[in-house]
C-alpha cells in the first residue's frame, strides 16, 4: 500500500496542477507515506520479521525525498571554508515590507529598525530581499540608504508599486561585488510576484544571481484557526482556504516554468534565491529541483522550516544553484523572528577553477 502510494505520489509531482489540480494535493501527502514506511521499518525490525526487507528499500530509493523533508548534513569542511578566494555568500530573505503596515508595527517601530539594521549589518556579500519596501522621506524605512548607500554597495531595485506618498515595493539585490547586468522577469503582468536577476563580477569571475517571489497563498492565520475550530469553521473557512491552494497551485506551476526558461538561457552559472510558496513535494519545487541543487539539501541539517507562523515545518523559501557550482555551507537563522519568514544564508564556491 505505501509503496503504490509513494509512486502515485511521485507521478503526481510531475503533472502541472493547472492540467490536473488534485495532483498537487496527492502529491503533498507524499512526507505522510514516508514517515509511516520509517514505522513499519522500526516495527518490523523489532519484531525481527523479514518483512522488514520492503521499508529498507523503500528507505533506499527514497532517500532523497527523505533529504528534502529532513536533511541529514554535518556542517561544513573547515578546509574549504578557510579557503575565502573564489566563494561567494548569499542572503535571502523574505522581510516583509519591513513590517511598515500598521498591523505588523509594534511599539516605536522597533522590529522594524531592527530587521533593517539585521539586513544592513549581515556579512552576506549577496542580498536577495523579497517583499522590499524604501521610503526615502522616512526616518525609519529609508531602506535603500540604510542597507546599501550607507554600505557603499551596489544596489538593484525591480520596483512593482509606488503608493501615495512615493514609497517603493518590488525586489531587492544589494552586492558588495559590481552588477554589471541586470533585469527584470515578469510573469505575466508585473506585480510582487516576479523575478530579477543580476550579473555580479566576484574576480575573475560572474555568476548570474536570481531572486524570485512566486505566488503566495494568500490565507491568514486566522482562517487556518477557524477552519479547525468547529464544524461550521470548517464548511465556510475550510473549503475557502481549499480554493485558494488551489489558485496557488496553478498560478506557480505557470511561473516557474518562466523562470526556469530564462535560468536556462543564462550565460553563466546561476544561483537563485526567493520564497517559493510551495513546499519541497510540489510540482513548483520538483521543476526547480530537477536540474539543480538544493543549498539547504547540500549542507542544511534537519527540517529547515522557514515559515515563523502556527503551520510547523514548512519550508518554502529556498537557495539553489547551478550543479558546476559547490555549496559549502548553509544556515537557516531561525532565532531572527522580525518577518513571518526566516532568512537563510549558503556559502558558493563559484570560481572556475575549483575542485568540483
């Protein structure tokens, strides 16, 4: 049973959800059949019974959707690390406009200058910053000045909205490195939902660094309380917040095919950061994963959620990189709270001449 539930799973991951939505939902409960094989497996051996033999090489053939659910990685080679030349770290972070909203502020707009003196400060050579927002009038949110004028860094803004009183939205690249290229990716019409790109010289070498925000599901925590809370919670919340997975489905599986078209069209090794907005048993984060790794995979350890919200280990914000590229290091900083998002920082070796 759970091995043909693992397979339909598995298929299922391939089909884009706007062919067939239920997919998307099969394929989710892809971690369920795997933490149930892992029972079987501990049940058996303890019983001493031969039937152990199928979870082991269940275990085997799905170790690596097993890696993408709980990562199992001892730290970084300290070898390598001692090696600075030819490496590149990349900071991606979802920040929530910066909690502007008055709804996210908190008292004298302390989580807010906290977040942005956390991005400022942050020894990341690389900043990929989703949900940007730069008020150049404000004392406060004069993001732009505060986290790469004042810095001397290079800055790159795809900007998606100015409101009433000309403060900017959009996403975010700030390099200690020159950008000697850059632009902007729309999927569709351009809105918080879309991707850029910059083409930063670090030496002898370029790497073409992404960063991308898909759509998001649009469901506050609230509706998830109340689709547990009573029957009638369920009828009206429940099947609401079902509609809007759904949405969510369709609209990523059309966006990351935009996104993976132009990575591959890239003239130099790419690294790609963003919020994905889906969770690695989807078809979004299967497409993406296909043909290149993981930093989080390569070098995290453990669950690696990075939503900070009630719904536990949900990872979908993710680092990947072109497979000629060599991760050496990953952290998720899940003790820095300011966002509803945890920023995530990999280490790259991206220079030509490494050892592969």
């Amino acid at each position: 049973m759970i091995v043909l539930w693992l397979i339909l799973a598995l298929l299922f991951m391939h089909v884009p959800p706007k062919y067939f939505w239920p997919a998307a939902f099969i394929s989710l409960s892809m971690p369920v059949a795997l933490v149930l094989n892992l029972l079987f497996l501990v049940v058996w051996a303890f019983r001493r019974s031969l039937k152990v033999i199928l979870p082991v090489l269940i275990l085997f053939f799905f170790w690596s959707y097993y890696q993408r659910g709980f990562a199992v990685n001892f730290g970084p080679d300290k070898e390598t690390l001692a090696e600075k030349k030819g490496q590149l770290r990349v900071l991606s972070y979802n920040v929530r406009i910066f909690n502007t909203y008055a709804h996210l502020q908190d008292k004298n707009q302390t989580s807010s200058k906290e977040l942005i003196k956390w991005v400022a400060t942050n020894p990341a050579d690389v900043y990929c910053l989703q949900e940007f927002y730069n008020d150049e009038d404000s004392k406060v949110y004069n993001a732009t000045s505060k986290i790469a004028r004042q810095h001397e860094k290079y800055f790159f803004l795809s900007r998606t909205f100015v409101n009433h009183i000309g403060a900017e939205f959009g996403l975010a690249i700030v390099s200690k490195y020159p950008i000697v290229e850059k632009g902007t990716i729309s999927f569709g019409k351009l809105t918080q939902n879309h991707g850029m790109y910059a083409d930063i010289k670090v030496n002898e070498d370029t790497v073409r660094v992404y960063n991308f925000h898909f759509q998001s599901m649009s469901i506050e925590e609230k509706q998830i309380k109340e689709t547990y809370k009573d029957q009638n919670g369920f009828k009206t919340e429940g099947l609401n917040v079902l509609r809007r997975f759904k949405k969510g489905f369709v609209k990523r599986s059309d966006q990351v095919n935009v996104l993976l078209e132009h990575l591959q069209q890239s003239p130099y090794p790419v690294i790609f950061c963003g919020d994905v907005n889906d969770v690695p048993y989807s078809y979004t984060y299967q497409q993406l994963n296909q043909h290149y790794t993981n930093a989080f995979v390569k070098k995290g350890f453990g669950v690696g959620a990075t939503y900070n919200g009630i719904l536990p280990f949900v990872r979908i914000d993710n680092q990947f990189c072109s497979p000629e590229l060599k991760v050496l290091d990953f952290t998720l900083h899940d003790t820095v709270t300011y966002s509803d998002h945890f920023p995530l920082t990999a280490l790259y070796n991206i220079s030509k001449k490494a050892d592969k």
